[in-house]
C-alpha cells in the first residue's frame, strides 16, 4: 500500500547505510516482536491491530451511535497522545472543516490540551444550547489541564442534565483498574473504555483513546484497523526490503551525518494535524539523553511562500519526509480568453497534475540545495491507506528509538514542567521547591 523512494538520498548518506545497519535493525525488530528491550512493557501497539479487544470495540462502536443520537456536541478531554491522534484521523478522513460542515455525526471539539481562558470561553460558546457528551481521556485523572478542564465540563452537564442525565452524557477513558478518574467513573456510573497498561499514549490512537471519537466523527472504525493491521503484518516481515527498516535505516544514517531536524511536508492541508500527531510520536520517543532529530512539519504549497526559503536556502541541518496521497476527487483548469494570468498553458489540465508537477519540482529544488528528500506515497486518503501510514510511523519510531539506543517508550522530560508548575500553583508537598523557584523568578 505505501511506497517508499529514498532514492533522493543519494550522496546524502553513504551507499551501505541499510546494509550497516541490518544486523541492529534485526534486533531492534525482535525486541519490538517480543516486547523486550528498553520499554518492552509499553509495546503492546505492536501487535494491537490483531488482538484488540473484541468486547470493547463492539461497546466503542455501540457509544459513538449512542452519542450520535443523543448529542449534537462531542467534547472530548484529553492532553497530549489522548487527544493528538483523535483529531489527526478525523481532520484527515473526515476534513480540517469537519465542525463547519454539513452532515449527520455530531461536532467533535477538544478541550483539556491546555489551560487558555479565552479558548475555554469560546468553546463553551460554540456548544451554545446544543446536547452535548463528554469523553475525558486521562489515565490518571489528576493530569493539570485535563482534570481543570473536566470538573468545568462535568459542571456544565450536570446544571444542563442534572446529575443522572449528565452521567448518561459522560464517557471515561481511562485506566482499568485504578487512579482518580477510575474511581470517579465506578462512583458515578459512567461508561468507561480502557487506556491499555501496555500502550503509551502517544501510541494509542488505535485504542478506544482514540477510536471512540474518531467514530462518533463517522469513521469506519474496522477499515481504520483493517489497514493497521495489513501493515503489522508486512512490516513484521522483516528484511531490508521492508520499508519500515529502509525508512529507520535512512533516517539514523542521516542523523549520524549530521541532520538534525526532520520536516514532515505534506501538500493536503487536512493533513495538517496528522503531522501534529507525528511530532509527538517522534518527539517523545526520540529526544532524550541529549540524542534525536527535532521532529517539524510543513503545509505545501502554502509554506513554500514562508519557509520554503529556509528550507532551500538556510542552513543544512535538516531532510525533508513527504507523504503524498492520490487525489479523491478532480477539477479542470479553465481556459481565460484574455490569458492575464498567462496560464492559458494549462487550460483544461486537473488541479491534480499542477499540485504533482509542484511536488516533484519542490522535492528537485530542495535537493540541489542540499536537503535529502524522503518520499512516502499512498493510495486516495481512507480508513486503510489511514490506518496503515499510522501503524508504519509507529513501527518505525519503535526501530528509529531502538537505533539511536534510547528508551522510545518513556518521557522523563515531561515531568519538569509539571513538578514546576504544581509547586507554583502551591500544591501540598512542593513547599520546598515552590520556595527554590519563587526565588529564581
């Protein structure tokens, strides 16, 4: 389903940068294959696409028709991987307009991903009058900007619905057997689906962190894995005919000579948050103990009016990855008697063959200004070119973490902020920090 052509790379990277590498590629495969290796407990995505729960999918499907029924509005609550990958599937399948379209599944907006008052109005705002459900998606529960965002939201239900009626309106996605938001859930009688203890949140959009949204939208939920799984199953293969280790291969080459940024470029501007979705995926998993490629992303054509310039001109510390879908649709360029624009050249050609033509020719450019190009081509945009693409970035990211000897499966750098933010904000036992820091500032 997907292609891959590095050939691009050539004088960027030396000529054995696969071959090198075959005998830790190999390695890295098994320890994703028997959840081994650093973080071996947080790799059950890799087999997820096979063996996810039945019981629950068929209840996920069940809640996203019963909340299609019942509410005009989805808030879903959720920071970070519980929220990224929900608005990544829908905004791809379903558009970047979904809540200013037309159609019959309710809107989905997101909330808890951070702690703007003015955003929080506004989205309040947009609800108006409107029936509304909430899924809060927090393993925990007591997560900052998740946990503000629902005691806010469970208040707005509860003086709209009441008690009873708001608890039939709340969906907790969370862990399964304990932490705050669990215990909440069993108290109040929401319904609850499971954040797995041994999927990461940033891999997790193939859970119901991310399927029970991504199917209140109107996705096909089944085609979403169904295209998952045909990738664990030909990327599981093995061998340097995989892509999944010609793609990790290229991407450790190009590091260890001396790139530093990755830009994910994609020409859909519904694309846009897929590649949202892709920054933490690699960001996460990849920088740490001082290593890593900075994961960045662009909308072209439109960023080629902006940063286009640096990309062609600046300085070479970085290589470009761009995905590329068969258009879904075509419209024909008319012809203008008076040819102002002097594109009467083009009269009668599809949109489509421009944006290629614009493609190759950015990808030409960018490599004679010494950026390496990586191209990923898929079939029309759907649930399985979608599900696939979102499982071979993720396969990937596992082999890319384990080549650049880091754990991919933990964040310790994410704790600072918070440890921070909890002793500013004056939470009981950060006294002595609070102290530390109110000096500094």
């Amino acid at each position: 389903m997907l292609k891959l052509d590095l050939s691009k790379l050539s004088g960027f990277i030396p000529e054995d940068y696969l071959t090198s590498r075959e005998e830790r590629l190999a390695k890295a495969a098994e320890m994703l294959a028997t959840h081994t290796g650093p973080g071996g407990d947080f790799t059950g995505w890799v087999y997820l696409p096979r063996d996810y729960d039945k019981e629950e999918f068929a209840r996920i499907q069940a809640a996203a028709k019963k909340i299609q029924k019942q509410s005009q509005v989805l808030v879903v609550i959720g920071i970070g991987g519980s929220y990224l990958g929900a608005r990544a599937v829908i905004e791809v399948l379903k558009s970047n307009n979904y809540n200013l379209k037309k159609k019959d599944t309710p809107d989905v907006f997101f909330a808890g991903n951070g702690l703007s008052t003015d955003a929080l109005l506004e989205l309040i705002d947009l609800i108006g009058d409107r029936d509304f459900s909430v899924n809060v998606i927090s393993k925990s529960g007591t997560t900052t900007e998740p946990a503000v965002s629902f005691r806010i939201f469970k208040e707005l239900l509860e003086k709209k619905y009441g008690k009873e009626g708001a608890k039939e309106r709340i969906y907790a996605t969370t862990d399964k057997a304990r932490g705050a938001l669990k215990g909440l859930a069993d108290t109040e009688g929401y319904e609850e689906f499971v954040v797995p203890d041994d999927v990461g949140g940033r891999f997790s959009v193939l859970t119901a962190v991310g399927l029970l949204p991504i199917a209140v939208a109107g996705v096909d939920i089944e085609a979403l894995m169904a295209g998952a799984r045909q990738a664990m199953e030909e990327l599981g293969q093995g061998g340097l005919d995989n892509p999944a280790w010609q793609y990790a291969a290229a991407r450790h080459g190009l590091y260890q000579g001396g790139k530093r940024i990755e830009v994910l470029a994609g020409y859909e501007p519904r694309f846009r948050f897929f590649a949202e979705w892709w920054k933490q995926l690699y960001g996460e998993s990849e920088g740490k103990d001082g290593k890593g490629l900075f994961p960045a992303s662009v909308e072209f054509t439109a960023d080629l009016h902006s940063m286009g310039q640096f990309i062609q001109d600046g300085e070479r510390i970085m290589f470009e990855t761009v995905v590329s879908f068969a258009p879904e649709g075509e419209y024909k360029i008319p012809n203008d008697p008076a040819n102002v624009d002097g594109l009467n050249f083009l009269s009668g050609k599809p949109l489509s063959f421009v944006a290629e033509q614009a493609m190759r020719g950015t990808i030409l450019a960018h490599v004679d200004g010494g950026v390496p190009n990586v191209l990923l081509e898929l079939p029309q945009i759907s649930e399985k070119s979608v599900g696939f693409l979102i499982y071979f970035f993720e396969y990937v990211c596992g082999l890319s973490g384990h080549l650049l000897e880091v754990n991919p499966f933990n964040q310790p750098g994410v704790e600072a902020y918070k440890k921070n933010m909890f002793a500013l904000l004056g939470k009981p036992g950060y006294e002595e920090l609070r102290s530390e820091l109110l000096a500094k500032l």
